[in-house]
C-alpha cells in the first residue's frame, strides 16, 4: 500500500487550537467483519489489533473525570471487542450519550443475533454507514451482498424504533462518495435517501451524514496507483473554506487508539500523528501537569485522569482540507448547510 503521509506535510492548513474535550471517540480495534474500498482505517477479517482490558477500564473513568458527554465508539467493527456491551453499559450509566458506529452488517454476524435488541435496550444512538440507496453501488464499494445485509439490518433497527419519530432511539446515516469527489449538498442527498429507503423498502431515519472521503491508507493509496492523488488534493484546497474551521470535529473531540494514544482526530490517529505531550495538558486548576509533559512524544488516555486540552495546538497536516471543504465534513456530517 502507497504511504500518503508525505504527500501531506506541506502544511498548508491554518493553524487550529483545541476548546475544551465534548466528545471521547475510541477506537476499539482494527477487526471488522467486511473491508471496504474507502476505509481510512484498512479494517478488516484478519485485523488483531484490539483494546486490552486495563485501557478499556480507564474509559469510564476519564468520561467522569472529564464531564464528557459524549462517547463515540468506532473500529473496525466496535461491537466485536469483547468489551464493547460492558463498556456500553457503564457509560449509560454515568449518563454518558453513547455512539456506535456501526456497518449494520455486523447485526447479521454469529454472536451478534442480539446486538440490535441491546443497543435499543441502552439507548445506543447508531451511526450506520450507507454509502448509497442502490445495490449495484453499495455492493461495488464494501462487497457482494453487503447491500441486502444492511437493508436488513436497517428494517432490524426499524422494528425496534430506531429512526422512528418520538421513540428516542436515533438512526443516522453515513454517505461517503465513491471515487475522487466531494459529497453532494447533504440536505439534498438527505432527500433522496429518505424517498428511496421509503419507497422500496419502508426504512426511516434521522439524518444523514455526507462525508469526504479522507486522501489516507487504503482510499488514499488508492488514488496514488490510479494517478488521481495530487488532483483529488487540488479540489480539496480549492474547495476550503474558512468559515468552517470553528466547526471542525478536532476542537472538541479526542480520538483514542486501541491502545489508548491520543490524537487530534482519527485521521491522524490513521496517518501516525499523535497528539504530542509537551505544552498540551493543562490541569483541572490551569497549570501544566509536569508528569505528562516529561512523557516523551505523547499522551495517553490516563493523562485525560488529571488534565484536559483546552488550547493545545492541534496537529494539522494537508488531509485536513477534506474537513473544511465545499459543505466541511466531520463524523457529524456537513459542516454548513
């Protein structure tokens, strides 16, 4: 696979600092029933990679520590590490919004025949990702028969009141184009989502996320072998705009690998740019924590125990004009309307 991270440290980007942490997303490990084109993580069947049970349990902790409000939890499959349900748990229970990211398939897998029943049970919001309404293109990007699979998982969902108005159980979407181009006016595109899923197959929702794809790992080496690399950048610094750097993700959110490093987002926890100790923490009363400071090159999850990252420089590299371009994208889709 083409390394892409030194097609991306020419630093164009303007210069961001972080507002106080909102959101806690962890990256349980890297394993995940499919493997799709447009991955920025490479997940797949024969990925090992998982969180081990001492950093698992300083989830919980840091969430109270902080006054987190969000835990967002991704992968890979997140619902594949052993943990996950008993995570979920103690999460709900300090009254801790929780996120799955989910590929709906997973809901299918064996030993996941009541992961449905128990995210409706906790309150789970789901992010679902589905990359189109049609079969043809769904199953060209993330593989034969994902397509009916996750219709199936959506109709799963419905059945539980996920999507449905009043309920309380959220249903989000995830678009991602599927070559070198940005996403399509989200509100627009949200609009056709809801009259296709409806019309063949009764599916509701919330909302939909239109995402850009990342120029990084499986996607990004994708273009380099294609010739599209240096093009697919140009539109993403053609297309910036700076009235969605206040909106981007990496001011609030801290993403955390499966062996609990911190980063600004998980694109850079994917491009191997970790959030640097020095000058980074602050404790709770303002000062610099000395001990994570001495920690060279970087911070990990039990530094968040005694200090946050209210404005610590953000690490930023050219990738980053796939947030703030056209509409911006985040993993809460669109930017601006």
């Amino acid at each position: 696979m083409h390394a892409t991270l030194p097609l991306l440290e020419s630093h164009r980007f303007p210069p961001l600092r972080r507002e106080a942490i909102t959101t806690l997303q962890v990256n349980l490990g890297y394993r995940c029933n499919q493997s799709c084109v447009h991955c920025h993580v490479n997940a797949g069947p024969g990925r090992t990679e998982m969180m081990d049970a001492d950093t698992l349990a300083l989830i919980p902790r840091v969430l109270a520590a902080r006054a987190i409000g969000t835990l967002d939890l991704t992968g890979g499959a997140p619902e594949l590490h052993p943990g996950f349900r008993a995570l979920v748990r103690e999460a709900r229970a300090l009254g801790v919004r929780v996120i799955d990211r989910c590929n709906l398939t997973i809901l299918s897998e064996p030993g996941q025949e009541d992961l449905a029943e128990f995210l409706a049970e906790h309150g789970v919001e789901v992010v679902a990702s589905l990359p189109c309404y049609a079969a043809d293109n769904v199953d060209r990007q993330r593989g034969k028969g994902v397509f009916e699979r996750s219709i199936a998982g959506l109709l799963r969902l419905n059945a539980l009141g996920y999507g449905q108005a009043g309920s309380g159980r959220v249903l989000n979407l995830v678009y991602n184009p599927q070559g070198p181009v940005l996403p399509p006016d989200q509100a627009r595109l949200e609009a056709d989502y809801r009259r296709e899923l409806a019309a063949q197959f009764g599916i509701v929702f919330n909302q939909l996320f239109a995402l850009a794809n990342m120029p990084i790992q499986r996607f990004g080496s994708m273009l380099i072998s294609k010739g599209q690399f240096n093009a697919y950048m140009a539109l993403l610094r053609a297309s910036h705009r700076d009235e969605n750097l206040g909106g981007v993700m990496c001011r609030t959110l801290v993403s955390v690998d499966w062996q609990g490093r911190l980063y600004d987002c998980d694109f850079n926890q994917q491009l191997g740019l970790p959030l640097g100790a020095e000058g980074a923490l602050t404790s709770a009363q303002g000062h610099d924590d000395s001990d994570a400071a001495a920690r060279p090159g970087r911070l990990h999850l039990r530094d968040l125990l005694a200090g946050d990252l209210a404005g610590a420089p953000i690490r930023v590299a050219d990738h980053c004009f796939g947030c703030t371009a056209g509409s911006g994208s985040s993993c809460g889709g669109a930017l601006k309307a």
